[in-house]
C-alpha cells in the first residue's frame, strides 16, 4: 500500500543510520544480548516488541547511553552520543515530573539545564505549544493533573529542546484505554509534524503496528532480530485503521513470529542476524 504521505524521514538524500554494533550485555550470569548488530534509519518511527524480559527497556537505555554496554558500539550516523541530542519519556509518569515545579516549569527545565535565557525558553515553549492543541492548565502542579496530562507533560518537555532521537519506554502503560488512543493520536501528530526519528517500546503490537514504519520483533534471551517487519499503511493512523484488513494481516503476521519466538527453547534461538535499510 502506497502512503499518502512522504514518510517524514524519506526526504531525497542520503539517509541517516543508527548503527549498532556487536552489542553485548549481561546481568551477572544472565545474558541479555550477546552480538546484536542492528542498523535503523534515522526519520522514521521505529517500535520494539518481544517477550516480557528479553531486553527491550534494556535496549533502548544502551542506545540512548543510559545504560553501559558490556561491548559493542552505537553510532548516529557515525557520531557518539553524546554528539547527539536526544530525549527520553519515561514509563512511569508519576515520578518523570518534578512534583514542585508547575507544569509549565517542568517543560522549560531541560532549556534551563542548557542555559538557555528566558526569552529564548518562552519563545520555544509558546512555539511547541502553539503547535499542539494542549488543553491542560500548565500552571498546575503534577499532582492535579491527570495521568494522561502528566504523560503529555513529560512528553512536552522531551520535545522542548527539538531532539535528534525520542526514546519512549512504554509511555502509555500505566493509562487507561482511552487516554492510550488520545495519546497514540498524539504522538502521531508529533511523529507526522517533526519528523522525529523515534524509538518505541511497546508491549502493545496494536500499538506498535498503529505508530511505526517499522516494527522491530525480538527473540528470548540471548535477545536477537528475529524480524523487522515494515508497516506500509497509510498516514494518519487513526483508531479505525486497526480493523482494516490490511493492518490485521500486519498483525497476524507479527504475531505469528511472536508466538514462534515465545515457545522456542533457548539454545535454538536464531544465529546472529544484520538488518540493513
Ligand atoms: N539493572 C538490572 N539488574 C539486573 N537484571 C536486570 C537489570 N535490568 C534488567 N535486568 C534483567 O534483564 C532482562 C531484560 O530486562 P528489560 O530490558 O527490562 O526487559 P523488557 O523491557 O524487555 O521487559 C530481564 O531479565 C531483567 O530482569
Ligand atoms: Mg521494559
């Protein structure tokens, strides 16, 4: 299926990579990751499924230099990270946000940790917020708000300093259903506004299928590719879409490599794999 729009990350030119390299990581005798290569295109939405444990929060905090590696690299296009501006939105919403900053406060605090000056910071903020339909009261403190306008805070605030990569770990787990579709509805408009290359994890493939250009399926542990499945639907990606046939042959496909991987034993997980796009 062709999609209306041109992805943002697909502008002419060369494409930029994420390059992940020999990477190695255990927790005392449990090995997580031993010898992923990965390389992901930058400019895209890129989501993280597989079984519960097998490494994705540890994943994406490597990638992000969170996280130490045992071995191995990543690189933004040929650049450390710490070349790279990146942000991150927490699982749990309940302790990203400062309790005694406002709102509004807590989007500028990462401008004000860059010393930025106050000027510049109201202008930035006023530009995002212009940019979405932001019906919270930003002069709360945390603790009035919501947990969906907590998360949208948070994600607020990850946004504010324009990042090259966002990194999202599970960020709607802990809403309810409805507030997970407004929110999915958000960072899609982000996503199609920016063009933010972004990482996902999500335990949700509905949620996954619904958001990326690519779904990237891993195995148990020691944690492989076991599949990079393109999502080539149509954008936007609205709710309705996920009754379309073509998305539920996407899942249905997702979920059969899923359900292979689950009931693998270990020791026949699949050899050492490189994706390349
Ligand atoms: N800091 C840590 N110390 C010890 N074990 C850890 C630590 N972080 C993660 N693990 C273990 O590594 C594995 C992968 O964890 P994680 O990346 O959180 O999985 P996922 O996000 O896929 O559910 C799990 O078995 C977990 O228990
Ligand atoms: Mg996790």
């Amino acid at each position: 299926m062709n999609s209306p729009r041109s992805a943002p990350g697909q502008a002419s030119g060369r494409r930029k990579l994420i390059t992940i390299e020999g990477l190695r990581k255990s927790f005392g005798a449990a090995t997580v990751y031993d010898g992923l290569d990965l390389t992901l295109p930058q400019g895209q939405f890129i989501s993280i499924f597989g079984p519960n444990g097998c490494g994705k929060s540890t994943l994406i905090n490597m990638i992000s230099g969170l996280l130490p590696m045992d071995t191995g690299q990543v690189l933004y296009d040929g650049q450390t990270i710490r070349e790279t501006r990146i942000s991150y939105v927490f699982q749990n919403y309940r302790e990203a946000l400062f309790p005694w900053l406002r709102a509004i406060d807590n989007i500028h605090y990462p401008l004000k940790v860059m010393k930025v000056g106050k000027r510049q910071r109201d202008e930035r903020v006023e530009k995002l917020l212009a940019e979405f339909d932001i019906r919270i009261d930003l002069n709360a403190y945390p603790y009035q708000l919501s947990g969906g306008q907590q998360q949208t805070v948070s994600i607020l605030r990850a946004l504010v300093t324009n990042p090259e990569i966002l990194f999202l770990d599970e960020p709607f787990s802990a809403l309810d259903y409805e507030m997970t579709l407004f929110m999915r509805e958000q960072i899609q408009k982000i996503y199609m506004k920016t063009g933010t290359t972004t990482l996902l994890v999500s335990h949700d493939l509905e949620e996954a299928i619904q958001l990326s250009d690519k779904v990237i399926l891993l195995t148990r542990r020691p944690t492989q590719v076991a599949e990079i499945v393109d999502i080539d639907l149509p954008w936007p990606r609205t709710t309705a879409l996920t009754t379309d046939p073509a998305f539920v042959d996407l899942k249905r496909h997702c979920l059969e490599v899923f359900w292979r991987e689950v009931s693998r034993a270990p020791q026949q997980a699949p050899s050492k794999r490189r994706e390349t796009q």
